[in-house]
C-alpha cells in the first residue's frame, strides 16, 4: 500500500478504542497483510499503533488507492506468538 492510500472508516472499527490515527500508523508499519482465508475480499493487517503496540485491523480493498476499515483491535498475545512460530 503506498502512502497515496485512501481509508475510508466504518464506525465499527473503532469499537475497541483504537483511533483513526492508530490504524493509519499501522497501514505505515505493516508487519503482515494478508487474504483471510475462506474469504474473497477480506483482509488482515497487523502493523504497529501510534504507541509501538501490534494492532490487527480488518478491511476489504475498493480499488488499488482505496480501503474501508471494518474492524481494528489490539493483537492478542496469542496470535503473536502463533506468527512467530510460522517463522
């Protein structure tokens, strides 16, 4: 995603505190983005808030300069240590 990316946000994704600007510092310090599997248009980003905590935010791609945020957390401790055994 370049810097040219526009996120559209739906009020969802800020259901569990994270902040518009956290979930922009995220698509700015991607760690993994990726097709969630079973799903055509749906994805998973994890990638950095504006504090260094991993947030994992949830979108579907409009176009190639263009996504809408669904859903954005905190990563869970769990997850990361299941990615860090894929490596």
């Amino acid at each position: 995603m370049g810097s040219d990316l526009e996120i559209i946000f739906r009020q969802s994704a800020f259901r569990h505190g994270v902040t518009e600007a956290d979930i922009r510092w995220a698509f700015n310090t991607v760690e993994l983005d990726e097709l969630i599997q079973g799903f055509e248009n749906k994805y998973r980003l994890l990638g950095f808030n504006t504090k260094g905590n991993m947030i994992e935010v949830l979108y579907n791609l409009i176009n190639d300069h263009r996504v809408n945020v669904f859903h954005a957390f905190p990563c869970s401790d769990t997850f990361i240590k299941t990615l860090s055994k894929k490596e």
